[in-house]
C-alpha cells in the first residue's frame, strides 16, 4: 500500500470513528456502510438542512443580542423617586468689561480714546468676547488688519476670559443645604456661559472646576411642595437655558431672554429616563445608549453627554474645513485653535456647522448616542414681568419644577447573556440533538484525539517499515 493510500485509509477510518462516538444525532446514518447509499444521502440532507435551520435561528438570536437586547418600561411608584433639579446655563448678551477692555488696548495696542482705531479695536475685543457661531461673519473685518492678524487663537482665549464681565449675582435655592452652590464658567457654542446645578460645566472650561459627584447635587421629590432656585442682581442681559445636569447646551436649544429692570418666572414638567444597574453589563453600541461617566474611547475625557459629542463632532468637523476649532472648544491634542483667518474661514460654513453637514451638504456620520438616563424638561408656564420706576434696576429669573411626572421610563435588559445561552442550547438541542458536552466532544476530536491518532499511526507506521 502507498503512503498516499495507507493516510486515505486512516482519514477514513477517523471519520468513521468519529461518526461512530459522536453524540450529534445523523451522523452515525451518514457514514454506516451497512445502510443503503439512497438512505445515507437521505440522512445527509436531513442533516444539512437541520444544520442550516439551527444557524439561521443562532444568527438571528446571536443578532438580537448584539444589537437590541434592551426594553423601555414604564414605571408609576412615583413616591420614591427622587429627581435632579434642573440645571441652569447663563450667558450674557453683552460680555464685554469696557473699562478692562480699554486697559488692553493701550497695554496691547498702544490704543486709546484719541485714536482712529479705536472702534476698529473695540469692535474686534467685543467680537472676541461675544464669539459663537452667529457671529463669525465679524471676523471678516479683521483679516486686513495687519495687527490684528496676529492675535492667536491662544490669545483670543485668553483675552476672552480677561475682557468677561464677572458673574455677579446672588442665588436663592428651595433647600438652604445648598445655599453654598455656585455658578461654574463652562465653554459652549455660545461662547463663555455659566452653569447653576450642572456636573458638565465642571469638565469643560478655559479653567480647573471641581469635579462635584452626582449624588451631592440637590434632588426634588413628590413630598416637596415646591422645587425652584430664583438668581437675582445679575449685572446685565442674558439668555438662560434649563437643561439636565448631566447635559449642556447647544447652539439649537432653546433659550430664555431676561433684560434690565426685568423678571422670568418659567416652570417645567418633565420626563425621567433611568436606567436598571445591569445595564452597565452590555456594551454601549449593545444598549445604544451611554452613561454620564462612560467617555468615548480613544478620548481623553472624564464624561459623555450627547450634546458634548455633538460639540466635539462640530469640532472635528470645523478642522476638516479650516484646519482649527474656536476657542469655545476644549483644547485637544491635533486641533489647533482658530486664530482671525480661522475664523472667518469658518463663518463660510456656520450653517453646515450648525446642522452637522459635510461640505457636500450631507450629514456627518458623528455616532453620538443618546444618555441611558436623562431627563427631558418641557415648559409648563412662562411668565414674565418688567418694573418701572420705583422700583430699582434688577434682572432676575426663577426656574421650578410644580408638578411632578406620575410616570417614568427605565431601560432594562430583556435579551441577557443568559438568554443567549439558553436559546443557543435550545436551538442546537432542538435540529441537532446536540448539548454542550457535544460541542466539547467536536472539539475534542479535532484536537487532543487527532494529535494522538496522528502520533500513534506514525508509531505503527515506522515498525512496519
């Protein structure tokens, strides 16, 4: 016998020994000579579809798994439930300190009120300190001058912080536990804003905040009669925004205007999204959502929130067209910040900015998911009121949640890792009468029993010869 034939014996000899020994049920048809061909093609067929039917329904487990194993419940024990108090985002209409913005110019510029440059120069800090998309048009006045041109982004960002009026105010909340709490500056499309109640505004800022826990921020609760914080002496105009703590504001959120002499009272509902703590357990693109403490990977930040990917989407999207970010941006590695040209570079495209769009006007792909646990609030009254003399100068506004939600929804795992195995197990058992000692004992025959069948044949080989 030739070696080719005498190693075709031993396959074949293999394959029945296996067939023979397996507990996979058709197999041993298949292969038992004794049979008639007609009957062991009969077998095989049976064996391949059912082969087949358990595939397809592994596939369609394995994809629901991967890709939709959460539900949304709705839950009313409401008389437990303890929820956040809304934060707040103050940014003023007008930033800039014309007195700090007058020693600039002389100290940078040698500018003052006698030269001619001097509503050029004022014009630019004022453009500088007020900066957000809507106003990137301005900068195009400033590309000429030769220097000013040669303000870096660095500069701007500094001098933006330098030229900001302070945020003075005093603050009233509905728990005097946090009397103590304070506006923090944070960065946001609109330029330099400050947050009231918020754990984002500590993450993002031209400054080192705190890094307060979310348990230390006030709660409100079905028992409270009313939950409210009233900000009052406010040094001028602003636009306020009422969002999650856990969230920030973007350029397309909705907004309160209060002016000089000039008072807001606006109430919310709200509707609470939480989360079961197994969720934890699925992978993000799983669970199609991400926690407040679940940063993108390959990211050196500390949080995620859906606005904040946006921005950072934004960004990304600003140095593909310009090559730069602006300053309200959080600096990082690769990005440099915009400086004048930069800026007007990108004035070209604020709208496509705005929107997300590449500059074939198609939507960037930016894969923000949405926050596992969020709260969404809606205006339940808005009312405001403007005084007249006595009565002396004054801006304040007061933000409340009056009536609380009887309902809230919770993601929650329906289709686990233990589900998954056990309809693995069902479906094999099912089509191949199959278990998991019968997928050791696949294994085991193309492993540790071929290599010793291998060894054991060449043994006998070489004493035959």
């Amino acid at each position: 016998m030739s070696k080719e034939d005498h190693w075709k014996s031993k396959v074949a000899y293999y394959i029945n020994d296996f067939g023979e020994g397996t507990t996979l049920h058709g197999i041993r048809y298949i292969i038992n000579k004794k049979f008639h061909p007609s009957e062991r093609l009969f077998w095989l067929a049976i064996v391949v579809l059912a082969t087949y039917g358990a595939s397809a329904l592994i596939y369609n487990s394995w994809y629901r798994y991967s890709s939709n194993p959460t539900v949304i419940s709705l839950e009313k024990d409401f008389r437990d439930w303890n929820l956040l108090f809304p934060a707040a985002t103050v940014c003023f209409l007008e930033r800039l300190n014309e007195s700090a913005a007058d020693d600039l110019l002389l100290e940078r510029w040698n500018v003052d009120n006698s030269s001619k440059e001097l509503n050029l120069y004022l014009k630019f800090l004022n453009s500088v300190v007020n900066i957000s998309y809507e106003n990137l048009d301005e900068f195009k006045d400033y590309v000429e001058d030769p220097e000013l041109v040669k303000v870096s982004g660095e500069e701007m960002a500094k001098i933006a912080r330098k030229l900001s009026i302070a945020m003075d105010y005093h603050a009233t909340i509905f728990n005097s536990a946090y009397k103590s709490m304070k506006f923090h500056e944070v960065l946001t499309e609109m330029g330099i804003c400050y947050t009231y109640s918020g754990l984002v505004a500590n993450y993002i800022s031209l400054v080192d905040n705190p890094r307060p826990k979310k348990d230390s921020l006030p709660t409100c609760n079905y028992l409270n009669s009313l939950c409210y914080a009233r900000i009052e002496d406010l040094p001028t105009s602003i636009r306020y925004y009422i969002h999650a703590p856990t969230e920030i504001p973007d350029s397309s959120n909705k907004f309160f205007v209060v002016s000089k002499n000039m008072e807001r009272d606006t109430s919310f509902r709200f509707q609470e999204t939480v989360a079961s703590k197994d969720l934890r357990r699925l992978d993000p693109k799983q669970r199609q959502c991400r926690f407040f403490n679940e940063p993108l990977e390959k990211t050196d930040d500390e949080i995620y929130s859906y606005n904040y990917c946006r921005m950072k989407c934004r960004k990304r999207l600003a140095f593909e067209y310009c090559g730069c970010a602006p300053y309200f941006y959080k600096k990082e590695e690769g990005i440099p910040i915009c400086n004048i040209k930069g800026l007007a570079c990108l004035a070209k495209h604020a709208k496509n900015l705005i929107r997300v769009h590449d500059q074939n006007g198609k939507a960037e792909k930016c894969d923000c998911a949405f926050l596992c646990e969020t709260t969404d609030f809606y205006i339940d009254k808005n009312t405001m009121r403007k005084w007249t003399y006595p009565v002396p100068c004054n801006i304040r506004f007061r933000w409340a949640v009056e009536h609380y939600s009887k309902t809230r929804l919770k993601r929650d795992i329906i289709f686990g890792l233990e589900d998954l195995l056990v309809s693995l197990g069902g479906t094999a058992a099912l089509f191949l009468g199959c278990s998991v000692l019968s997928f050791v004992e696949v294994i085991y025959y193309l492993t540790l029993r071929l290599f010793w069948f291998v060894i054991n044949s060449n043994k006998k080989q070489k004493k035959q010869t």
